[in-house]
C-alpha cells in the first residue's frame, strides 16, 4: 500500500499514555488520577435537560465555566482559556507561540507531551538537564529566547521551582511565552497565576483532571494576558471551537462549586502520599520530595523494570519510564490509603522485609 501519512509526520513519536488494562481488576496507581469520585455537587448535574440539550453544540464561548474559573482565580473572563483537557491547551500553545524551526526549551525530565507537541509542529527541542538531584537549575532558564514551558511541580519528579525563579526566568525572556503547567500544583506547589498580571509573556496552565477527579471529562485551562488568550482563541475557533462539550463544562462549574469536599481530598492525598514516603524511607527506598500526587522512588536492590512488573503481577500498577536517568525509578499514584498500604505491603513482600 501507499503511504498516505504527510512526510512530515512521519518520524512523529506519539505520546504513550499509562496502560490501561482490563484483563482484571487492578490497583491502578499509574496515571496520576484520583483515587477519589468527583464532588457530590456532580452527581446531581448530568440530568434529562442537559441530556436533552445534547442536540444543540456546546456554548462555543464556554462562557459560565471560564466565568467561574475567572472568579475562583481572580482574574477576567478574558484571561481564561478553556480547553479539552490541559493537553489539548499545550498543544494550542505550542501551536501558536512558535515559528517552525524555533527552540522551545524544557527540562530533559519532564512531562513526554512536551517533546511531542515539539516535533508536531515541527520545532527545535531544547532539553535541558536536570540538576543531579533532578531539580531545575533557574539560571539554564535565563535569557533563552526561546519559548519556555515548566511543569512546576515537575513531573515525574514532584519537585517545585519557588516564584521567584519563576518571575525570573520570566523576565529574562521577555519576548517569549514562558508556560507553568500546574497539573499538580493544588498537592503542595505554589501557583504562579498572580504573576501573570505583572509578566504579559507568562500563561499557566491548570486542569481539572488531577485535584478535581475530573479526568475523564477533560477541561484544563490556561491563565494569562488577555491578548494571549486571544491569541490562543483563534487557533481553537479554526481547529474546534465546540472542543469543550456541554456535558465537561456543567461538570466543570458545580466541580469549582465543592471546594470543600476537593481540599479534604486533597488534604487525604497528601497525608497519604507523606505517610506512604515515611514507610517507603524505612524500606530503604529513596525518594524526591514530590509535592504532586505521586512518588518518584527507586531502591538499591531493585531497578525500576522489576519493581514495575512485580507489582504488575500483584495487580498494582505503577509507571515505569525507559529513559536514560531515571530507568531505576518508578512513579506511583497516590491512591486511597487502603490501596497504599496493599501496594507497600506488596514492596514489603519483594524485598522479603
Ligand atoms: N501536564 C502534566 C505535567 C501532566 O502530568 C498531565 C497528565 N498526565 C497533563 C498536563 C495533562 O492532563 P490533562 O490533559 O488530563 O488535563
């Protein structure tokens, strides 16, 4: 057969996301969802009107949720951009701040989209090294002139960058956008959303899928000067501009309304991930000081493939990445403190302790 693929996409390397697999029931720890449901608020807005009201395209604007994010973030409605999923608004700002063939610098460690929305559309990597201790060294980040995007907390790391290096780097790149992916900013980070009223060349970028238990309705959102958003609207009005569909959105509004029922579950996750590190200290495992909703971890006596599997085969899965640096580690969700403690009684068991 002919190959209809353009050439250009030809050499593409497709982002893998964790397996999903249904042979059985699995402790799924692997994908950084949440371990909890979404807010009772939810449960009571998918009703006959809404379904009903599937015949007509979702609200183009997004308006009542970009609205209830605004107020929530103190920011205006037109610093709001709404997207399918926080994926869906990388690939709109990769899309739209850089020319083909000009750098976009990252951390060599990092969230995998950022590599291959770079070679989507055809742009210049600039991956660079972590610090030994897998922290981002601020200084790489200055005076780049080149488009800047940092998962703060890292991922697979859960490391932070302070403020302060964030306004700096910022700063000393003044004629580029310069993105924060805060996917797991809500487990300990600190947000840079009140920044980007000071730096106009500063967009964050947040999702529902993590803090809010809302993967599967995919909204992420992106926080920035009104004229980047603007910016970012065209693209999406000539890609999709039904890209949010009715149903996300009304879940999107009564998730912003159970703010309540969200930071005791943040506040669970986040004992369970402290508690869970203490335990895995003690096994001698070692760990980064992750403030995201998973443990980066590796131990002496076990590379990372074979912590992977055996866990695997215990039915707890983890995420195991193959790459140079980190091939020893594995990244664990943070799960509900039953599951945790059936994943380290499994660590436990492994390491015959
Ligand atoms: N950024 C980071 C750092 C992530 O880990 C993820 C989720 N894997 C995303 C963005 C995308 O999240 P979503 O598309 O579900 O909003």
């Amino acid at each position: 057969m002919s190959r209809f693929l353009s050439e250009r996409f030809c050499e593409l390397c497709a982002y893998v996301p964790g397996e999903q697999p249904k042979d059985m029931e699995y402790i799924k720890l692997n994908t950084n969802e949440s371990p909890y449901p979404p807010a009772p608020e939810l449960m009571k807005t998918i009703d006959e009107k809404l379904l009903g009201n599937l015949r007509l395209y979702s609200d183009p604007e997004c308006k009542r949720l970009r609205e209830a994010i605004a107020r929530e973030n103190k920011v205006n409605l037109e610093n709001v951009f709404l997207g399918n999923g926080s994926d869906e608004v990388l690939s709109f700002i990769f899309m739209a701040f850089c020319d083909k063939g000009e750098r976009v610098s990252y951390p060599d460690i990092s969230y995998g989209f950022y590599s291959v929305y770079s070679e989507l559309y055809g742009l210049s990597k600039n991956e660079v090294p972590l610090k030994d201790d897998f922290s981002i060294d601020p200084s790489d980040y200055m005076n780049l002139n080149s488009t800047v995007v940092i998962a703060n907390p890292n991922a697979p790391t859960g490391l932070c960058l302070s403020l302060e290096d964030i306004e700096k780097i910022a700063k000393s790149n003044p004629d580029n956008i310069v993105a924060i992916d805060e996917a797991y900013v809500d487990f300990g980070g600190k947000s840079s959303i009140e920044l980007t009223k000071k730096h106009d060349n500063l967009l964050v970028v947040q999702t529902f899928s993590k803090s809010r238990s809302l993967a599967g309705a995919r909204l992420g959102f992106a926080i920035g000067n009104e004229k980047l958003i603007a910016d970012l609207e065209k693209l999406r009005y000539s890609t999709n501009p039904f890209n949010v569909n009715s149903i996300s959105l009304a879940l999107g509004i009564a998730a912003l309304e159970g703010r309540e029922y969200y930071d005791k579950r943040i506040q669970d996750i986040i004992r369970t991930r402290e508690g869970s590190a203490q335990e895995m200290k003690s096994m001698g495992f070692e760990l980064t000081d992750s403030r995201g909703n998973f443990l980066f971890a590796r131990h002496p006596k076990l590379g990372g493939e074979r912590l992977y599997s055996e866990l695997r085969s215990r039915g707890i899965l983890v995420r195991h990445f193959k790459k140079p640096r980190i091939d020893d580690y594995v990244r664990i969700t943070i799960g509900t403190e039953r599951q945790m403690e059936t994943m380290l009684y499994a660590l436990k068991e492994m390491l015959s302790i």
